[in-house]
C-alpha cells in the first residue's frame, strides 16, 4: 500500500513541475480590495499559494470538526458509564428488596380503614 502512495506522490509532484515550468513566463497582477501587487507575480506561485490556503483552511476546519466528534464521543461515553453503574446497581438488587414489603401495604390500608 505504502508504494501505491509513493507512486501517486511522485506522479502529482512531476505534473506539478511540469506545470510550473510551462507557465514560468506568465505573470499576473494580485489585487485584493485596496491592496495591490507592485509587480506582476508568477501564475505558478499565485496558484500554489492558493492552493496552500485553501489547504490550511480545510485543515483549520477538520481540526474543529474533529474535536467536536471527540467532546461528542467523551459525553457518550460518560452517559454509558452511569447507565452501566446503573444497570449494574439494578441486577444487585436481590427480588425481595424490590418488592414492596406486605407489613408495610396492609398497615397503610388498615390506617385508611380506621379513620
């Protein structure tokens, strides 16, 4: 799998090359709001410059999604834990415990017949 990488690296890297050296002549002005360029620069740098940005954008923005997902997953995880101590506490509790014990529902009823 690592050689499939390597060749796909190497291949993106001579195209790149390649199209650096065949607009090496051209030039391009930048112009941003009020901000100018004093000279012309490279279309090949403009280019790679943009694509830079937009890489560390994307970057910027996966990091942020994926600390997200992770303070998402440590929620889920604790909410799991207490549901687990939880059940675990249930499955404890012996039949008889849980049962309503009949002293204390016949003493209630005879309380109510009583009065």
């Amino acid at each position: 799998m690592w050689v499939i990488r390597w060749i796909f690296i190497v291949v993106a890297v001579i195209f790149l090359i390649g199209f650096a050296m065949q607009n090496a002549a051209v030039t391009v002005p930048i112009k941003f709001y009020k901000w100018e360029t004093v000279n012309a620069l490279p279309l090949w740098l403009v280019m790679y410059a943009s694509f830079v940005a937009g890489m560390v954008f994307w970057l910027i923005v996966s990091i942020v999604q994926v600390l997200n997902l992770r303070k998402q997953a440590r929620q889920a995880e604790k909410r799991a834990d207490k549901l687990q101590a939880e059940l675990k506490r249930l499955r404890n509790v012996s039949v008889e415990d849980a049962m309503i014990p009949e002293k204390t529902a016949s003493s209630s009823q005879k309380e109510s017949s009583n009065d």
